[in-house]
C-alpha cells in the first residue's frame, strides 16, 4: 500500500506553468493528449487513473524512470509531459511563506534511511516532491534520492527565507555513484550487483567498502581473476579444475619427453670420448692397518700393458669375453636400460648399481670412475652413446680388451695370456679364453690360485654361454678341460707381499670387490683403505703359528683367524706363508668336533628345550666310536662336550633333527652349505673354512649376536670421497642370551681338561677328522673365545692327507692346533683389562654336574645313632649304577638314527637315574619324550 502525505495548512500544491496557455497549473493540473486538463499520471505507473476520488495530498517521493534517448534532430518532450522524464520547475513563493526546513547533504554525505525519510515526508509542509524527484542517469540510488538531491529543487538561503531555484548540481562521474569508488579500486560484488539492478535494501549502507590498495587488488587477480565478476558457479569451478588437470598432464608429460632430451643435449655436448690411454692413468693406493700405520702400497705397473689390434686377438677369444660380459654387445646401441633402471633402484634403496655393458665398463674405466651415484650412471650413460656412435663395435671392444684388468697385475688381454699362461694372445684355446673371461669381473677372488673352486664354476659358465650361443659346438665342450695356469707370483714392488701379509692384502682386494670397487678402480683412485688388522694381534698370530710349526714336517699348513665379537671386525689373519699361493684361512676344511656346540644352540632351542644338565649314555656303539679315554657310560652334556664324547653328540643330533642343527650353524655364521645334512654333522662331516668358524663363535661370544666378518673400516679417494665406511651396527640377535650363555656353560670344561689354560674364563672345543687310514688324522682345529676375542686354528695339509708331528704321532686338536691358540690367546688378553667372565649363568632345565667325566657323587652318611668323635666313618660309596643296554645299535654309514628305538632316550619302563653330583630322587620320571635330566 502506497502512502501519501497529509494536507496541512502550509502544503500548497506545485504550481507550473502549462505549454501553450501560458496559465498556472498545479502539478496534477498536467495538459493531457488531445487536449483539456487533468490529473497528471502517476510516475512510473502506465494505464488509465483510477476512478475513485483522491485526496488534493502530496504524492510521495517516487522515482521515475529514466528517459529513452532520442535520436539527434528530433525535437525534445516538453517538461511535464508524460514520457518527456523532465521535472516541472518548482513555482514562485509568495512573499513571507517559508522555504523547506532541511538541509542539503554535502557531497559523500550518507542519506537518512528510507523509513525516516517516509516519515518526514509526511510532516513537510511541502506536497510538491514529486514534481522535484529528477532522473538518475547512473541507474544507482533513484528510488533513495530526495527533493534536496535533485536537479530542479528548490533551494533557500537560510537569511530572509527566499526562495529561488536551486542550480543543478555539476558533478563527475564518480560522485554519480553513491559507492564513490576509485579507478584504482575494485568495488564489493554484492553491492555492485544491488546496485546495478537497483535492488538495495533499505537503511543498507552503499558507502566505499572494496579493497584498498592495488595489494588487493593484485591479490584478488591472482587467486580468482578480476573482482567485477561475478562468483564462478559450481559447474563453472569444476569445468576449471578440469582445464587445471589437463594442462597439469599435458605439462607432466611435456616434461617427461623435454626434459631427458635436454638432459641428453647437454651431456653430450659437455663429455668428451675417451681414449685407451685414459684407462691406465694409475695412482698409488694405501692399505693400513687399524691404528693408521702403512700395511702396504699398492704401486700399479705402468707398463705391464701391451697393446694388440682387433686381428690379432682370436675370434674365440672375443667370443668367450662376449658370453662372460656381455651377450648383446653387437646388437645393444651401449647401454642397457634394464640395467640402468636397476642401478637408479638400487641408488634409491642404499644399495649399489646394477650391471654394465662392455662399452659402459670401458667408459667407467676410461673416464667416469668408480663413484657409486646417479651423476656416474648419467655420464655413463651419456659417453656410453657417444663412444658407441663415433666408434665402431670391433674398436670398442679392441680397446676394452686393451684396457681391463685381469689381476697378477696385467692390464689388457695380451699382458694377461703372458701371466696367466706364459703365451700370446693369439696362441690362447677356447678354454684359456674362457678362463681369461670369466676373471674379468672379481680377478681378486676368482683366479684358480686364489679360490680353484670358484674359477672352475665361472669357467663353466663362459663354456656353457658360448654353446648357448652358438658359438662353440656342444661336442667340443664336452671335450675340453679346465687349462692350468702359471704359478701366481708377486711383481717387485708393487706392493702384493710374497709372505702372509699377501692374504691379508689379497683379502682386502676381496672385500674391496664385493662392496663394488674393483682393482682398477682402487689403483686408478688412489684409495686409502683402513682395515680392522691390529698389528700387534696381527704379529702374535703370525710368530705362534710360525713357532709351533718349527721343526714340523714341511707338508703341514696352518690358519689362523681371529675376530672381535662385539664388532665383526677380523683382528689377525693368517692364511700361510706364500703370500701369492693358497689361502689356507679361506680353504674349507671338515670341522670335526668343533661343531658339537652347534648340535648343543640346536637342543636347547628345541621344544621342549633339552637342556645341558640331561644324562646320556655315551658307551661306544658299533658303527660308531669315541676317541681314546671319550667313553661315558652316564653323562650329561657339559661333561660329553669336555671329553668330546662322539656317541652322545650324534644321538642328539638325530633327536633334535640334522636340518634344526644345520639351521643353528647357519644362524651362528656358517656360510658354506651344508646340504642335505644328517646325524654325523654333529662330528663334522661338512665342509667351512676357518674363517667362518671363528664367525660362529664370536656369535656365541656375544651372547648370540651376529656381526658379519668384514676387514675393511674406511675406503677414501685421493680427493677425500668416502667411497665407503663401516657402519657402527648392533648386530643381528640370532640367539636368546639364555641359550647362548648355556651353549659356553656347555664348553667351559674343554679349556682345563685339555691343558690350554690362559688365566682367564675362556670356551672352546677341538676337533680332530680321522682318516680313511685307521689311527690317522687328517685335520686338527682348536677354536675357543674369550667375551672379547674369538679365534679359530687349523692345520692340514695340501694333499688332504695323514698329519703327523716331528715325533710321528698323529696330530690331534689338542696338540698343535691347541698350542697355537693357547700361544696367541695367552698374548692377546694379558694387555686386556680383566673381565667378569660370561656374566650371570642361569639353567635352561637341569644344571650339569660340577664333577669331572666318568665320576660319582660320594653319598651323604646317614646312620640311627649320632657318629662318635672318635669313630671313623665305615661308609663306601655304592657301586654306580649298571648303565641300561641299547636295544638296538645303529647301522655303519646310516644317514639317522631312528628317534622310537634310540636307546639312549629310554621309553616308559625305563628308570630315571639322576645325573653325577645331582641329589637324588623318589620319583621316576617320564622319560619317553624328553630326555631324563
């Protein structure tokens, strides 16, 4: 409902002037078309008035619609005429009648809201606004615009109350907007948007609120684009995320095509080719002990190099190098991307990269070096293609060929076939081809000298590669043997020692090589590697087997290692004295006794445990026999272990299963296989070397914690890179510190009975391997720990054959082996500070007996009466008890014995005895699954 304002004794209707007449008229007195007069139309309303009568009132303030523009020359609507958007102008006042009481708003001066607008317009005594309501142009604040505002107001200067026209107001085009907001600011988008469709709401405030300051402005550009539109609907956000995918891919994908491009450009413009010579640009490398004194300096020969042509080096030579190396050469364009992809993994995970063609193995070696990086794998990769696009296969292979090593100090195949086999390179079969081949990779471990074993095998394997290949008939493998080579000798003055120093740098150069640095590499770098050796261990290891074996037949050979094992860190090493022979350290030999500890890891890790305390019988049986003065009708474990009793260890064995006891040896640190073990493993019918021993050992030394063997701390470049350094591990727990303390229990007795005390708490155990030949022996070992030193000893021979000392006794465990370790030992821990042994011993089952092998406990006496001073006591021990027959005995050679007929495990009906020292008991015992004890 429209309201109107009141009639007052002061409100005059708007008088105007009427066109054509020239009389006065009201505002509503407005001429009509076609003539005559009558009331004016209501603003912004169309159709005919309406038919009721209307009070002679002021109108309200209503706006009007903006007028239509004309086209030029037309003539203008005449004000007051309906359409024309024109005001009347205000009549003249009467002399002595007030002018309006209100004040015009300055400029930026906010208006009154509408409601009290409403209302003072109905207590004004003026009824004529709406002939002073004016258009607005700006299409902003119509509807809020009062008579004061307007262009054709009236205006009154407040001294004598006359009134004359007001003079239009001039203003810019940024005060038209009642917001009044800058060219350099961005206005609020709602109040743009009210105000563009005129829809503000009453008493709402239209003043500047935007953004101030191009920040803002800058702001609002870059997160949404500009501020004068409208918000993004959901449909338009989401086709804009969608573009944001798309291009986002299409950008990804653009990468992962321009940036290897780039990357290959820039590579190859920046790396040169290398040449042959480049290979050999050797320097001097240093290997020192662990407190930093020289060991020894390894002084590459210079020119133990003798360039060959392609035409000289046979088809089968080339042949044999391309099935060891690299199969694909000819068809490959330089680079394997498999093994490329490999190597990046690898990188990824801390590990080394992967394999190599021969065209990347004569790059790294000529140019890139051994740094183990992704950098390395790019310039390989890069120089890879360059070499493989400058130079044809034949001179890539010519050149790699001229340039590898392949150990005994010879670079390049002519300079290898002379120490190797004492001929030119053209004169070499198809089998000294393969075997030149197959030491390509690791000429420190694989050279016949240095491990037989292992260059038949990779033998085999470049053989078999060239069958597969098609480059040798399968008839002429059948037919060809494995060649035998020179004698490996010692250049002068290249630092590889012709004495036992010689193992320890060749076990160095070992190392070296599985933790992927290569000879060529090591002498190409000038590496500085310190080692664990202690020298003065080192010496005493030396000087004891030297001095033990003095005097001795000259066909017995001895090892000796010796292991740190809170670390893993070898101390000594000794692996006889040709330094450029065999390395007897590293031989694998049969143990013997020295693994019934590990049938003893196996038992208490059984379930039920059996523990070290359980009685035995240990009576020989046919098929198998104990060693002289070894015989044990009733025994618990500690004592079997101090005599080495044979039959209780292999019975046991066959209890607790030959793979359980394979698997505590395996866990231990024996790395050889022991494949398809069975109840003598217990007595040592597998082959280990020394040096894994002496692991296994320091296993149990640490309470069941393995650290892996190792003679390298540190390897430095010449220019201070760390190519590798050992880490400070804790090892890995194999073993409960529980069964690990019961295993040296079980070995404490060992040391005593057979005379090789050091004055301290040590364990050991020998072991002797008897011979085909009755009486005989053929190897003798002694391997015993204190909580700080582990250390293994063998002697043998060459020949696998009888052992015999200066006197011709057979040599057993606990004669020259034994004196060489009790030699070393006694040297090794006098400096140490004095330990508290082994640390608290706590029973897995029955305790053992403190009394020796084979003795009885002295009952207490008891008697009715109280035993006089002077009386003597008449009691004698009872005769021990008569050991229980075997119901069945094992067969000679039998793989297990059976675990029902054991007749060392007595069923249901036997009677339980307690062990020797044990107090007696009432009760009988079950003795059908677990053991009595």
């Amino acid at each position: 409902m429209l309201r109107t304002a009141e009639a007052g004794p002061a409100a005059r209707p708007a008088t105007a002037t009427g066109p054509g007449n020239g009389r006065r008229t009201t505002g509503r007195d407005v001429r009509v078309p076609g003539g005559g007069h009558g009331p004016a139309p209501r603003a912004g309303r169309q159709g005919p008035p309406p038919q009721h009568p209307r009070p002679r009132t002021a109108p309200p303030v209503r706006s009007v619609p903006p007028a239509r523009p004309t086209a030029p020359g037309r003539p203008q609507p005449l004000a007051g005429t309906p359409g024309s958007g024109r005001p009347l102008p205000p009549p003249p006042r009467r002399a002595g009648e007030p002018g309006p009481s209100r004040s015009v708003p300055s400029r930026g001066q906010a208006q009154p809201p509408a409601a009290d607008r409403s209302r003072s317009a109905q207590q004004s005594p003026r009824t004529d606004r709406t002939a002073a309501t004016r258009t607005d142009t700006a299409r902003t604040d119509t509807a809020r615009t009062d008579g004061a505002r307007t262009d054709g107001a009236e205006r009154t200067d407040g001294t004598d109350g006359t009134r004359r026209s007001a003079v239009p107001r001039s203003r810019s085009r940024r005060s038209r907007s009642r917001s009044a907001v800058g060219w350099w600011q961005t206005p609020d988008p709602r109040k743009a948007t009210a105000t563009a469709t005129g829809l503000t709401r009453a008493g709402e405030d239209t003043g500047q609120t935007g953004p101030q300051g191009p920040l803002e402005l800058l702001r609002r550009r870059l997160v949404g684009g500009s501020a004068h539109r409208r918000p993004l609907t959901p449909a338009q956000r989401a086709a804009r995320r969608r573009r944001h995918v798309k291009w986002g891919v299409l950008g990804g994908l653009g990468a992962l095509v321009l940036l290897p491009l780039l990357a290959l450009g820039i590579g190859w413009v920046a790396f040169s080719v290398p040449t042959a010579d480049d290979a050999v640009n050797n320097q001097v490398a240093t290997i020192s002990y662990a407190d930093g004194t020289d060991l020894t300096r390894l002084v590459p020969e210079q020119g133990n190099r003798t360039k060959v042509t392609v035409d000289q080096i046979p088809v089968h030579v080339r042949e044999a190098v391309l099935a060891a190396e690299d199969r694909s050469f000819y068809s490959n364009p330089g680079f394997d991307f498999s093994g490329i992809l490999r190597a990046v993994w690898n990188q990824l995970q801390g590990g080394v990269g992967g394999g190599s063609t021969i065209t990347q193995q004569y790059v790294k070696n000529a140019l890139v070096g051994d740094q183990v990086s992704l950098w390395r794998k790019y310039k390989e990769l890069i120089v890879s293609l360059k070499v493989n696009q400058e130079k044809s296969k034949d001179e890539i292979l010519t050149d790699y060929l001229n340039t590898i090593y392949f150990g005994r100090g010879a670079y390049g195949i002519q300079s290898a076939s002379q120490a190797y086999f004492g001929k030119d390179v053209g004169r070499l079969t198809v089998a000294e081809g393969a075997l030149l081949a197959g030491v390509i990779q690791s000429p420190s471990r694989w050279d016949p000298a240095i491990d037989p074993q292992k260059a038949v095998q990779r033998w085999d394997f470049v053989m078999d590669g060239m069958v597969g290949q098609g480059w040798l008939a399968p008839g002429d493998r059948a037919a060809a043997t494995f060649p035998a080579t020179q004698q490996r000798k010692a250049a002068p003055g290249s630092g590889s020692y012709s004495d036992s120093r010689g193992h320890v740098v060749n076990a160095v150069k070992a190392e070296l090589d599985s933790l992927g640095i290569t000879d060529q590499e090591m002498a190409q770098d000038g590496l500085r590697i310190t080692t664990t050796i202690d020298p003065e261990q080192q010496r005493r290891a030396v000087e004891s087997a030297q001095k033990t074996l003095a005097g001795q037949p000259d066909n017995l050979r001895s090892a000796v290692v010796a292991i740190d094992p809170r670390t893993g860190g070898v101390s000594a090493y000794y692996g006889g004295e040709n330094g450029v022979g065999l390395d007897y350290a590293r031989v694998s030999k049969q143990p013997g006794s020295t693994f019934k500890p590990f049938v003893v890891l196996a038992a208490l890790s059984h379930d039920p445990p059996i523990g070290i305390g359980t009685v035995f019988d240990g009576s020989e049986q046919t098929g198998l026999r104990n060693a002289d003065g070894a015989d044990c009708p009733r025994c618990d474990l500690k004592q079997a272990m101090t005599i080495s009793n044979n039959v209780i260890f292999t019975k046991l064995a066959a209890k607790v299963g030959p793979e359980n006891v394979a698997a505590a040896a395996r866990a231990a640190g024996i790395t050889s296989p022991l494949d398809n073990p069975d109840a003598r493993l217990a007595l040592g019918n597998k082959e280990v070397t020394p040096l894994e021993l002496a692991s296994a050992y320091a296993t149990i030394a640490d309470g069941g914690v393995w650290h892996a063997p190792h003679f390298i701390s540190k390897v430095v470049t010449a220019d201070d890179r760390v190519l590798y350094e050992a880490p400070e591990s804790q090892g890995e727990r194999r073993f409960s510190e529980q069964v690990a303390r019961n295993t040296i229990e079980a070995m404490l007795g060992v040391v005593p009975n057979d005379g090789l005390g050091i004055g301290r708490p040590v364990a050991g155990k020998t072991g002797t391997v008897q011979s085909r030949f009755e009486g005989e022996n053929n190897d003798a070992w002694f391997s015993g720990f204190t909580p700080d030193l582990a250390t293994a000893v063998w002697i043998g021979t060459d020949m696998n054959s009888p052992i015999r000392t200066a006197s011709g006794t057979p040599v057993e465990g606990k004669t020259l082996p034994g004196e060489v370790w009790q030699t070393f030992m006694k040297q090794a821990v006098e400096e140490e500070p004095q330990t508290e042994g082994f640390g608290t011993y706590k029973p897995i089952g029955e305790p053992p007996s403190d009394l020796p092998p084979n003795e009885t406990p002295t009952p207490t006496p008891t008697s009715s009466a109280p035993p006089s001073p002077s009386s003597e006591s008449s009691e004698v021990p009872p005769p021990p008890p008569t050991p229980v027959a075997p119901t069945t005995e094992p067969q000679p050679g039998s793989a297990a014995l059976p675990d029902g007929e054991d007749p060392l495990f007595p069923g249901e009906d036997g009677a339980a005895t307690p062990a020797p020292g044990a107090p007696p008991t009432a009760q009988r015992q079950d003795c059908s699954i677990t053991p009595c004890g």
